[in-house]
C-alpha cells in the first residue's frame, strides 16, 4: 500500500490542508475528477476525517461509478455526463483528470459559486487541452504546487505535529480502504512496459494495485 498510495495521499494530505487553512474558500461542497485516482480517494479520506462538515462528490467515468461508490469515500458519486445534474451550492474543484472539457462543464454549472478551482493532475492524458478550459467562468483554475504547500503545513503545525497528523490520517486512510483495490505483482522489464502503455490508455482497472518488481 505504501509504495503505491503512500507519494499520492501525501499530496491529497496537503490540498486538504491548504483548503482547511482557508476555510475551504467558503464551499459547503468538495467536488474531485477522476474520483477513482489514487490521490483523489486520499484527498477524500483525509477530508473525511479531518473536514467531515464538507460534502465529498466523486466525479468519474460512467464505467467507474460502481468501484468509486464502493470505496465508502464519497458523499456522492456522479458520472461526469451527470455533472449538469448537481443542485448548484457553494463549491471548490479538484481537478486531477485534466480533461479540460470536465472542468469546464464544472465551471459552467457551478459558476460563481464555485469559490476555488484546483489543478493536480492529468489522468486523461488524451484529453489535456481540448477545449472547455479557455475564458471560464468562475475563478482561474490554479495549479497546485504540492512542495510549496509541504513548507506551509510544516510551518503552521510545526515538524513534529505534521508528522503526526500525516501519519494519523495515512492509517485512517487504510482503514477506510479495507480491501477495496487489490495487489498485483508482476516481474521484469516488459511486465513494466505493458502495464504503463496500458494505464496510459485507460485500461487499468482501478480496483487493482500494480507493483512490478525486477
């Protein structure tokens, strides 16, 4: 679990984090794309236990809904062609698909009730740029500079305490995994290769953990 989450959830640890520190930017409503990435579901379990007043919707692909409903994390799961659907409420974004027509149909719908608009990643690789992301309304989509934010949450909590709350919330975040995403292990160069094109092209199933080893 460590070598697979453990890089991932330290990033959902901090844009929890800085949200918290700014008072979630007013939002009664935690929106996150690509639901069923490892970084999202860490961001969802630390805001789980850590902002439990915030409403957590998981927005995904139609044929994820079902893993990401499982998963216990979310409030809400809904399909990215049901985005138009969600009653309109003060709301943040995190946005780690990186498809730029979803995070503009969010900001289409949310508008300016939408009081924060963040970029982490890029799961859909294929679709980076197409359309939806120029002139939106709503706030400016910002990146999110995970070791900027580290230095800020170490300077608020001080060494020790950060820690001690990273590891709190990892364990957490264990627990409410159980055994939701399931281990594989494979070996060699090539089991390496195939695996990677695989996941580039969206066919890795998210219920499973890949570790290649030598």
């Amino acid at each position: 679990e460590r070598m697979i989450f453990g890089p991932l959830f330290k990033t959902g640890f901090l844009i929890e984090s800085f949200m918290r520190r700014e008072n979630w930017f007013g939002a009664d409503v935690l929106l996150m794309t690509s639901a069923s990435s490892k970084t999202a579901m860490g961001l969802a379990s630390v805001a789980k236990h850590r902002s439990p007043h915030v409403r957590r919707i998981g927005l995904t692909s139609a044929g994820n809904v079902a893993f990401v409903e499982q998963t216990g994390l979310y409030d809400e799961v809904v399909a990215y062609d049901a985005i138009g659907t969600l009653p309109v409420c003060p709301a943040v974004v995190v946005d780690f698909a990186g498809n730029a027509a979803v995070l503009g149909a969010v900001h289409r719908h949310y508008g300016d009730a939408l009081g924060y608009s963040c970029m982490v990643g890029a799961t859909h690789i294929d679709a980076r740029g197409q359309g939806g992301a120029a002139d939106l309304p709503g706030p400016a989509p910002t990146l999110f500079f995970a070791p900027d934010h580290a230095v800020a949450a170490v300077k608020e909590l001080g060494p020790d305490r950060f820690g001690q709350a990273v590891a709190e919330s990892w364990h957490a975040f264990l627990d409410d995994l159980g055994h939701t995403v399931r281990i594989e292990r494979h070996q060699g160069l090539a089991a390496a290769r195939d695996h990677f094109a695989a996941m580039v092209r969206g066919e890795v199933d998210p219920a499973v953990g890949i570790v290649i080893e030598p």
